[in-house]
C-alpha cells in the first residue's frame, strides 16, 4: 500500500502537482515518520510550492536520518539557488557527485549555476558529462536546447528541443523552452500554444507565465504591458511588493503636498486618489488578471499537429 | 486523513470563526479613516492589533516574525509621532515639516501592516487550503 502510495507522490512530484505529491507525502509519513526518503521528496514539493523554511527543515531531517543519499544534496542545492547562494549550492552538488558519481542532475544543477555565473564553456561541459551519464534524459536534451537558445543558435536548439518533446510530449521543460524558441522565432501562435499548455500543467511556472506576458506584449502593446505588469506583480516576493506599494504611497504623497504648496489645491488632491486607486487595483485588479488567464485557459485543446 | 505536521502548517485555535483574510484587515486599516476617525488614535494601532489577533487564531508559524515587526512598526510610530506633536506645537519650521512627518507616519504605519499581512498570508493560504480539503472529505 506504502509502496503504491509513494509511487503516486513522484508521480504527482514529477508532473507537477506539488499540492497533491505534499498531500500523499503526509500521509505516508504519519505512518512511517522516520523515512529519509519522504521526506527527502517532501522537501523538493515544498521548494517547488515556495514553502522554503518548511523545505529546509524537512530535508534536516531527512539529512539527520540518512545523510548518504545523493538525491538529498540535489534537493539542498536547489534550495540554495532559491536563496540565491550560489557557492553553497555548487558545494551541495558535488557532494551529490561524491556520493553518486553517475548523477545527470547534479551535473544539470552546476550546469545551471554556470549558466548564471555566466560562465558559458564550463556550462556546456557540465550538460556534456551529464549526457555521458544519461544520454537519453530528457532534461538533458532540454539542458542542451537551453544552452543554445541562450546562444542563439535557434537550428540546434531547435533540434534538441524537438528530441525532448520527441521522447516526452508533455514535459513541462520542453515545452516551456519550445515555446521561447517558437516566439524567438516569431511563430506567435506555435508559442502561444506551449506556454498555455505549461501554465494548464502548472499554473505556478512563473517562468511560463513570463513567456505568455511577453507573447501578449507581441499580439498588442498595451495589452500586453497590462499582462506583463499583473504578471510581475503577482510574482514579486512579499517584502518587494511592500516596499513598491510604500514607494508609490510615498511618490504620490510627497508630489501632492507640493503640489499643494504651490498653490494647485485640486490638482493636489487628484494627485492623492492616485495612491487609492492603486491600492484598489492591487486589490481588483491581480484578481480579475487572474480570471483573464483562466478564461484564455479554458478555451485551450491539445492539437496532436504541435 | 493524514496527520503529519508540516513545519509551517498554521494550527488554528478553535475560535476559528474569526479568522479573516489579512487583505480584508489590511483595506480597511486603509479605507475606514475615510469614513470615521477612531479614537485614540485607534487608526495607527486598531489594525496591528487585530491583525495579531487574527495571526493567534489563525495559530500562524510566522506569529512571533509577526510580532516583532508590530513591535518595531510600533515603536517607529510612537516616536514619529511624539516627533510630530513636538514640532505641531513650534510653528516655523514645524509648519513646513509637519505635512511631511504626517506622510512619514502613515508610511511607516502602512509598511508595518503590509509586512505583517504579507508574512501572515502565507500562513492563511495554507490554512484555506488545508481547510478546502478538511471540507471536501
């Protein structure tokens, strides 16, 4: 039943649907507490969901029961780029490597930090050993189509990203990275069509969210910087959106009570209600984004001819 | 039903009932001054209070971060405030600065309250959450 059960949470873990992975991953360990491994996959669901310190302190915990599992440091590594210490997150890698020298993800990961680092030969080498150790990986084929869209070689991208999506029609990455190439390319409708189908997968990818923004942006500029605005407000982090909420409180206060000194008393007012109706925008308005992208949504089908 | 805690689950106290969207709590700290001015200067600390009493029903993981952001937002507040009232009772430069301080104060009181509701959010969307599916089975 266990067996079963833990099966159905990767399952859920690897299409994305962390909520669900979480949910089946609690009920497995109110009966088996002292499994590494739950709550190993635990830790890699709540990352995914955003719940970072709850992410950290189960993958503790999963470390102080057995800390020569490979896949725990990947999970480590991943956290740490989330918090954006980049050292640690190399460090966590290669301790996954020492522990399993054959780890395509590790290699990924590293690849990835390069990648930020911008640190282009020693990204394409760390892709290079992880398709000697898998050579059939999806995420590798995607790793590489990544690489080279970056370049700007849209022929071999093009090429890798068709492999992936070859072996796996629905994998999130793939189709994310088909449709930057497809709107790189111009091919507004090709694009159109993965970034919806990655957001109906997942409707947390802000990186999928960020590609259909910029897709509006193409169709029609107004529109689209209406898109582009709610979709990076809804994902700025708590503490961000404070302070650009207090900027604008501030900007428009400080303008009006000048404004005021010189003598424009209506105008000051005016100015003053720009705050309000910011504040009731940030409250109407994110939602009914949201509404708008759920109806695009809906009128989704999956064409067999993409 | 499973019965494993996750870390930054909230643990709701039974007076559930009173549990309300931080948001709403929020809007009206910012709205309600409009229409009636509460008093003791009930608009700067009404809201923190009852956004801390809705983190303790709401058994909120980031409670004491909740707290401690009230308790410095509330010590800034106070000492603008004192501020304010020293230079409103000097006119000269108090004339010129006052408007300015007043925008300071609710700025300061406004950032106060967006942390703690930010902070309390998440918490709150956990509990829906975990609520949406108690309801369900």
């Amino acid at each position: 039943m266990n067996n079963y059960k833990f099966e159905a949470a990767q399952r859920y873990s690897h299409q994305g649907f962390h909520n669900k992975a979480i949910d089946t991953l609690k009920e497995l360990l109110a009966d088996d507490p002292n499994n590494a491994i739950y709550h190993g996959l635990l830790s890699a669901n709540l990352l995914a969901k955003g719940r970072v310190y709850a992410a950290e302190y189960e993958l503790k915990i999963a470390l102080n029961i057995d800390p020569a599992v490979s896949y725990f440091y990947l999970v480590m590594a991943r956290i740490c780029i989330f918090k954006k210490n980049l050292k640690q997150a190399f460090d966590s890698c290669n301790e996954a490597l020492a522990l399993n020298v054959e780890s395509a993800e590790a290699f990924l990961i590293k690849s990835n930090i390069y990648q930020m680092l911008d640190k282009r030969k020693e990204s394409l080498e760390c892709i290079q050993n992880a398709a000697q150790c898998e050579p059939e990986s999806i995420d590798v084929a995607v790793a590489f189509g990544e690489f080279y869209l970056a370049q700007n070689n849209f022929n071999k991208a093009d090429k890798f990203v068709r492999d992936a999506l070859h072996e796996d029609a629905q994998d999130e990455d793939a189709n994310l990275l088909m449709g930057n190439l497809q709107l790189k390319l111009g091919n507004i409708e090709e694009a159109e069509y993965h970034a919806k189908f990655v957001i109906l997968q997942n409707p947390e990818n802000q990186a999928a969210l960020r590609l259909f923004s910029n897709i509006k942006l193409r169709k029609n500029i107004l529109f689209g910087l209406w898109w582009r605005f709610n979709s990076k407000v809804a994902s700025l982090s708590n503490v961000k959106s404070s302070l650009v909420l207090i900027s604008a409180f501030l900007i428009f206060s400080v303008l009006s009570q000048i404004i005021g000194d010189l003598g424009y008393d209506s105008l000051a007012k005016s100015v003053s209600y720009t705050w309000l109706i910011l504040v009731i925008y940030s409250w109407i308005g994110i939602p009914y984004y949201n509404k708008t992208l759920k109806k695009e949504l809906e009128k989704f089908s999956f064409n067999p001819h993409f | 039903m499973s019965n494993y805690q996750i870390i930054d689950e909230p643990k709701p106290k039974k007076i559930e009932n009173f549990i309300v969207d931080p948001i709403i709590i929020l809007l009206a700290s910012i709205f309600i001054p409009f229409i009636l001015n509460p008093p003791m200067f009930g608009k700067y600390w009404m809201p923190i209070v009852w956004l801390l009493a809705n983190g303790y029903f709401l058994g909120s993981s980031t409670i004491w971060k909740e707290v401690i952001i009230s308790f410095i937002g509330s010590i800034l507040l106070v000492g603008l405030i004192i501020l304010f009232l020293y230079f409103y009772q000097n006119p000269g430069l108090g004339d010129f600065i006052t408007p300015y301080l007043r925008i300071i104060i609710q700025a300061t009181l406004f950032l106060t309250l967006y942390l703690i509701v930010f902070t309390q959010a998440n918490s709150y969307s956990i509990h829906e959450y975990l609520k949406e599916q108690r309801d369900d089975t």
